[in-house]
C-alpha cells in the first residue's frame, strides 16, 4: 500500500530549527509515521523536504517566512493523528525565556531600544538573514557574535570591514564559542577562571583546549572566537588582529593561545607580525600543519592537547593514562571517526597522519584524501560540515545525525574501531553519552571497539565525569582528551596487528 | 581620547541582545546574564535580499 503525505502551511509563522526540530521528533515517534519534519519554508529546507519524499502540491506556494508541516505515513489516519499533533505542538506557548507573556522585542532596533545598556548582539537566524541582523547591532552600536553558518565571504569581509572602522569584534560567522569575561556564550564549558587567553578560529578546538587547560590546573582570562574563515586570504584576519591587540592591552590575560587551521601565507605573516610585536608569550597552534617558523615569544603546537600543555608551562597532562594498557586488539582493519567537532576531527586526522597511517575524510587536512570508497583508509568524518547539518541543527545540538552512521558502521567487519567525541556544556544536548549509549541499544557490540573521549568540565550542565561513567558502562572506552582517544586506537590496531 | 571598546567589552558586565536560537537565551539567563531575547522572524516576508537591503538602508 502506498504512503500518505500530508502538508500543511502556515503563514507568516516562525519556529527556530532547535524548536523545531524537537517537534519534528516527536511526530516521527508516533505509530504509523515514516517521517515526518517541521521546517521554515527556505529553498535549501524545501529541497531538503522533498528529497526525504515529505512535500505534495499543499505546499507549493510556500515562501520563506513561512512553515510547512510535512508528514509521510502508513495510513491517512495516523498522517491525520500526526497532522493534529503538530497543529497543537504550534499553539502551545513557546517561550522558555522566563519571559511569560511579557511584551517581547520582534525587531533588534525594538531590543536596543528596551535594553540600551547592551554590548552584544548573539545571532544565530539561518544563515539567509544573519548578515542583516549583524549589520543592524553594529549600526546600534552593539558587537556581534555570529553563531549562524552559510554566510557569504563576501558579507562577512563587509561586516568585519564596517566593526573595524566603528571598533566593534565581530565574531563570526560560524563562531561556535566564546567566553568573554566569564561569561560561556553558545557552545562552551564552565572552565576555571586564570590568566591565558584563546583566540580561536575554530569552536570545538576552543572548547578542548579551555578545558584541558582547566583540567591541568590553569584557568581562562578570554576566549574570542573569530570565526572559521578569519585567518583566509579574503578576510586578512580582521577579527583574529583586534583581538590580539585586545587580549595585549589586557592585564589579566598573561599567555595568549591561537589556533586555526593553517592560514594563508600573506595573513600568517600578518599575525606573527603582531605576535612578534607583544611582549606575551604565545601558543600557535595551527591544526593540521606540521611546524610554523614563530617568533622568540611563540611556540608552535600540532595538537589541542600539545597547546594546552604548552600553555600550562610545559605540564604534561594525564601523565598516568597509558594507552597501551587499555588498548584491546582491534578485530576489523580500519578505524571510522565520527565526530561532531570539526577541529576534534582534523586534530585525530593529524595525529593519525603523524602515525603513518592512510586516512581519508569529508573534511580533509593537508596529506589526508577526501572521502572514497577505498575500504584500506581509515574514515574520519566530520558530522559538522554542511552535508550533515543542512536543514537541520549541528549534531552537538542534535546527536541523532550520528545513529544512522554508527550503526553502519558496526555492521561493517572491516571496521575494528569507532572514534567519537562527546561535546558537552552550554548549547549542547542536554545527555549526549545517554543518547550515543542509548543508540548503542544500552552495550557496545562485543565485536568493535567504541573510544571515546569527553569534552566538557565537571563543572558543565552535563557534568563531565557523569558523561564518562555512563559510557564506560556501556563497555565504551574512554580517554581523556580527544587526542588521547586517537592514541588510544592506534594502540588497538597495533594490537590487532 | 575614546575609550576602547573592545577592551570594553572584555571588562564590563555582558548585555546580550539573542537574536536566533532562544535556548542560548535561557543558558545566559541561567548565568545571570542581562539578555534580551527578540521574537524574531525572517524579515521582508522570508526574502533574504530584501532583508539586507533593509538592513543596508537602516530600516
């Protein structure tokens, strides 16, 4: 018997994909229902609806401020039950500000006008819009953090170019984390407060190397995000030069750690310049480059875990892990990463390469091929990157984007080892280990061998030593830094010989 | 001489304006943070060049 597609359009309605998308799963669990999500009406969205096999004529004329309900199911009864589910989930008050029916701004002009002591704007609309709203917080005066992707590198140099001559940061676009004065903003840790600053291109290398930094004792002054695209030729490091001379001028910032994927030669040697002209030490950690001709005051470091330990005074971290002692041989050839932190996933790709192995990835460092069937290449994939992620939340916010591909991955003998993280703190999901343990179907396999590792503090929504707990009783193994995780099953595979 | 405001922005209290997300919101909130959420819904009728238009004539 064929399925029953039902649409439903409404007008001028707005859900953020978060929201969203927790309504969209609650309708998929329901009897009957093959699939079924709820989605601003965007082109990439409507594209993304059709190819799941969700859209009929209904939703033809739907534009892109407005919201489509589309539901694939066995019977037209459970499409309908489904239908009326979905209409109630809409008209259920959203807000979980604390807010009540308190007057809300709808406009960021309406917002500084209510809060004029403002000093940053926090955007994370879908990237279409993001460039708008940027541009009317630094008009008010505001800085900016942009969290939304899929912003033209034309928009951003303009955006950048405009807060330099205003003296505002942008951070951004696609800047995943920042810690301004203590404060976590979007995706980042509750780590110990301490004198070492981080300019970070890259969300999820900030996130490790805070807390690792935290784990050894240290503490964060500032961590600012430039955004993934700061250090390229394009942008000339707009974000990543202000905020150098910001963490300079600031006297409770001692040892200033930076890190990026490797830059542009020309905007290199604009940041060295101006390493080379503070009177701080530095770490520069460029992920996926093997060395970096540094002045006196700089060290290079080749991994997030090297750059934490650098920054720490040279203290080796988790001197007592041994890799070797936990390892247990590996039973299929390769190793599959899957990961929701890209630099996490660059960080292993380099440490693997350093190891002499052959990898391949969807988000390729240097030396490292781009994805192919080649069943010899270790996989290391990024759950981040745009062909994961478009139409629905990064899989930090929603885990489930990694079940399907895990348990691909289980079914295939020739893979001897899983690699994941477990990104944890303010803006992720709320139990990802309870979620990846829970996708497991409670144990791990018997057969491959899951290595995970913890990103996140004890001190975190999540807490850390919860997340490890329950992976280790779901026979995962567990490491203490991401790096170490990649240690860890290079010990197995040597085992499995 | 103006005062730099970036160092600012390092050293004072944050006011944050969310536009977006309204989980962020409620995590600043949580924390204590001084954060005005906005009901925000795609401008010019869902069409992002008319957004940015807009927002270049300051409306």
């Amino acid at each position: 018997m064929s399925a029953t597609i039902i649409n439903d359009v409404r007008r001028g309605f707005y859900l953020d994909s978060v929201a969203l998308m927790r309504f969209s799963r609650v309708l998929a669990t329901m009897d009957g229902i093959e699939e079924a999500a709820m989605m601003m009406a965007s082109p990439s969205n409507r594209q993304i609806m059709a190819d799941a096999g969700l859209l009929d004529q209904t939703s033809a004329g739907a534009e892109g401020g407005d919201l489509i309900i589309g539901i694939r199911a066995t019977t037209p009864e459970a499409a309908e039950a489904a239908r009326v589910q979905a209409e109630q989930l809409l008209d259920q008050p959203t807000s979980s500000t604390g807010d009540g029916a308190r007057w809300r701004p709808k406009t960021m002009r309406a917002a500084v006008k209510a809060h004029p002591e403002a000093n940053l704007a926090l955007i994370s609309v879908a990237g279409d819009f993001a460039a708008a709203e940027a541009r009317k917080a630094l008009r008010k005066g505001l800085h900016v953090m942009m969290f939304s992707d899929n912003v033209s590198i034309a928009d951003e140099l303009s955006l950048k170019r405009e807060a330099r001559d205003l003296g505002l940061l942008v951070m951004g676009p696609d800047c995943g984390t920042a810690i301004l004065n203590g404060t976590p903003l979007a995706f980042a840790n509750r780590v110990s407060a301490g004198d070492i600053g981080i300019i970070g291109a890259s969300g999820t290398g900030t996130q490790e190397i805070s807390c690792l930094i935290s784990e050894g004792g240290g503490g964060i002054s500032q961590a600012i995000g430039v955004g993934g695209r700061d250090l390229h030729e394009e942008i000339g490091a707009i974000t990543t030069l202000m905020a150098l001379d910001a963490l300079d001028r600031d006297p409770a910032t001692r040892h200033i750690v930076v890190i990026s994927k490797p830059p542009a030669a020309a905007v290199a040697a604009q940041v060295v310049a101006r390493i080379a002209a503070s009177s701080k030490t530095f770490t520069v950690c460029f992920i996926g480059a093997s060395g970096w001709q540094l002045p006196a005051n700089a060290t290079f470091a080749a991994s997030l875990k090297g750059a934490a330990e650098h920054a720490l005074g040279g203290n080796k971290l988790f001197a007592e892990f041994n890799a070797d002692a936990l390892a247990k041989p590996a039973k299929g050839r390769t190793v599959t990463g899957l990961f929701c932190g890209g630099t996490l996933c660059a960080e292993v790709q380099s440490l693997f390469l350093g190891a002499g192995e052959a990898v391949m990835s969807n988000a390729a460092i240097s030396g490292v091929e781009n994805l192919s069937t080649d069943p010899r290449r270790h996989k290391i994939i990024d759950l981040g990157s745009d062909e994961y992620t478009q139409g629905r939340p990064h899989p930090m916010i929603d885990p489930g984007v990694r079940d399907k591909a895990l348990n691909g991955e289980l079914d295939d003998a020739d893979v001897g080892i899983v690699l994941l993280d477990v990104v944890i703190g303010f803006g992720a999901h709320e139990d990802p280990a309870g979620h990846l343990v829970d996708s497991l179907g409670g144990q791990t396999n018997g057969q491959t061998i899951l290595i995970a590792s913890v990103t996140g503090t004890d001190a975190d929504p999540q807490n850390r030593k919860g997340q490890i707990a329950k992976l280790q009783a779901a026979g995962v193994l567990v490491a203490p830094s991401n790096a170490d995780a990649a240690e860890l099953a290079l010990a197995c595979l040597r085992l499995g010989g | 001489m103006e005062k730099n405001k970036v160092s600012d922005l390092l050293t004072q209290p944050l006011q944050v304006i969310n536009v977006g997300l309204e989980s962020f919101a409620v995590e600043l909130k949580q924390q204590n943070v001084a954060v005005t959420h906005v009901d925000w819904s795609p401008p010019a009728g869902g069409d992002p060049k008319i957004a940015d238009l807009l927002s270049k004539l300051g409306t």
